[in-house]
C-alpha cells in the first residue's frame, strides 16, 4: 500500500543562501525568519550544509548557525546536513553537538557527509592534506565512540566534554551509494541528496535498505530524501523562480562566483544547449509549479521513492517567495490528510 503524501514528516535544508546585493547578516537574519516560520508551519526538522568558499552560502560555520537556530525556535528539531567529517577532527565535532545537545535537549541532529563541501584548493586549506574522504568509516567511528565510550574495547583515553552519554541522532548523507552501504551497514538512518543528485536517488536507497543491519538506534531502514521544490500561485511563476537554481548551478558549472541571483526571464539567453541538457540532468528530480502541480509530482517522487520524510530545499532570491514556497507545501500535506 502506498503512503499518501500526510504519512511522512517534511523537514528543511537550508543553505543559508547569500542572494545578490545582500550580506551574510542578511541571510542568517532571512534563515532564523525560515525556520521560524516552517516550525509554525509543522515541518520536522531544519538542517543546515557545510559548504565553503561559496559567496552565495552563508552556512560555513554550520554549528554555530545551528546554534542561532536552535536559539530562535522552541519545538523544530535543528541540525546538519551535513557536517563534513573529513574537514574535522572527530572530537571537535563530538564536543560541539554535545554542547549544542546540552543547550537543546531533544532538539539537535547531526548528519554527516563526506565530501570537502567545496572546491580542491579549499579542501586542502581545511583539510591541510590530500585525502579524498576514504577514511571516513574510521572517523565515523572514533566520532561515535566520543559519544559511547562502550562502543570501545578499552576505557577512553580522550573524552568528548561535553557529548560523552548524549543521545544525539547520526544520520550518513550520499549522493551515491558509499554511505548509503555504510548506514545500513551500521543501522542508521540515511538522507539522500537527489536535489542534487538525481539518477543515484532509486539504486542507493535500494542499496541501503538491502544492507541495513538493526541497531540500538534503529529496528528498520529510515531514508529520507531531498528535493528542490520551488512552488507559486502559478506554473509559470514558479517557473520563474527557479531561474535563480538554475543561474546558481550554471555557475557552478562556469567556476562562476558569485550570489544568489535574482530570476530572468529567458533562460536560453544565458545557457548554451550543452549546459541547458546538463542543468537538467543534475535538476531532473526538481519539483517546480503550483499548488497543484507540486502535488502531483510530490506523490510521484513518494511512489517512486518510498521515502521514509523528505527534506525540502527551495532556493529562491526572494525570501517573502521563499517563506510562500513552503506555506504552498505545509498547504498540500495537510489538505492530502
């Protein structure tokens, strides 16, 4: 029996986006106004992503924004999507989620990927060497040993104060199918980037739930997956507003740097064929309309998946569109029930 689009919970990623002519204060201000207004809204979780060296994203020091987070709201939970390990010491990590846990009890959870989360030259300021993240399993599990020393064959010689004894959630993130293998594998619960990576979404959660081991954390498989919604009045409106996702990934594509930019007009005056057919490849699974349409394709992208929650991204300039974008979701959830 297929679950109806009011059986799962929705959560938020959001990237902190810094949008043309504006600041980072300007986003965080625009980010604590999101997740305020999307707790009010009902909406599970709000996590936020490690990037750096991005000047349209503002979410660099992601713990401390999960703070200012957690700070303005009282109920959502708030954490990472992710933290990149590979970028950290694992006891570092252990310590701030643990402080974050300590100050917001209940509310805090750490997701983990590792990829840099930016360009080579960055990873390797951050990283100070050439590793690729294959050493990932092992930081993974020094990290949830700071947490539970017992998961150790000797007392710990290095504790994490705080973070030793809390109970903060781990989530694996992958756009492909290593951490999917390694959360089943492990028994914990797996978040899937299809906003961003698309033709992996079906093979790696196949390959997690085939792998998945039950756990002291979990009895069965958890997936969740992100999508891009951009949802408005109208279709072509929403169309509209997702010119800024697609300038942005163009961008990328260009080693372009620069803020979120306002939408256009007409896409085809700034993309050539080549990068418009790979624009739509790596956005293939982006939910774009109104009201109705987004349904439509929210209930295909559920059939389709059998997603445990989805976590909604909506890069869009405007924030009053943004905040809209989200209201048009909390909308479709609630008249499906």
């Amino acid at each position: 029996m297929k679950n109806k689009l009011s059986d799962i919970p929705y959560s938020v990623l959001d990237l902190s986006p810094i949008v043309a002519g504006a600041t980072a204060a300007d986003a965080f201000k625009n980010t604590l106004s999101l997740a305020q207004h999307t707790e009010k809204l009902g909406f599970n979780r709000f996590w936020l992503a490690e990037h750096h060296n991005m000047p349209f994203i503002a979410s660099s020091s992601t713990a401390l924004l999960i703070g200012h987070v957690a700070a303005g709201t009282s109920t959502i939970r708030v954490g990472s999507g992710g933290i990149m390990l590979p970028n950290h010491a694992p006891l570092i990590i252990a310590e701030q989620f643990g402080t974050l846990e300590s100050l917001y009890p209940g509310r805090i959870d750490l997701g983990l990927g590792r990829a840099p989360g930016t360009d080579q030259r960055t990873a390797h300021a951050l990283r100070r060497n050439r590793n690729n993240g294959q050493e990932f399993p092992e930081l993974l599990e020094e990290l949830l040993s700071y947490f539970n020393p017992d998961l150790l064959d000797h007392k710990p010689v290095v504790r994490a104060i705080p973070g030793e004894g809390l109970s903060v959630p781990v989530w694996l993130l992958g756009s492909s199918g290593f951490s999917a293998q390694l959360a089943g594998q492990l028994g914990l619960p797996f978040s899937f980037a299809s906003h961003f990576s698309p033709d992996n979404t079906l093979p790696a959660l196949d390959l997690y739930r085939r792998n998945f081991k039950p756990s002291d954390t979990l009895e069965k498989p958890h997936a969740m997956v992100g999508v891009n919604v951009i949802a408005a009045e109208t279709d072509e409106k929403a169309q509209y507003l997702a010119t800024t996702l697609q300038q942005a990934f163009l961008n990328l594509i260009r080693s372009t740097e620069s803020p979120l930019p306002p939408p256009v007009e007409n896409m085809d005056e700034i993309w050539s064929p080549y990068e418009k057919a790979a624009l739509e490849q790596q956005l293939g699974s982006s939910i774009i309309g109104s009201k109705e349409t987004v349904k439509a394709k929210l209930q295909k992208f559920l059939d389709d998946t059998n997603a445990d929650e989805m976590m909604i991204v909506s890069q869009i300039y405007d924030h009053q569109d943004r905040l809209r974008s989200y209201e048009i979701v909390a909308e479709i959830i609630e008249e499906s029930k």
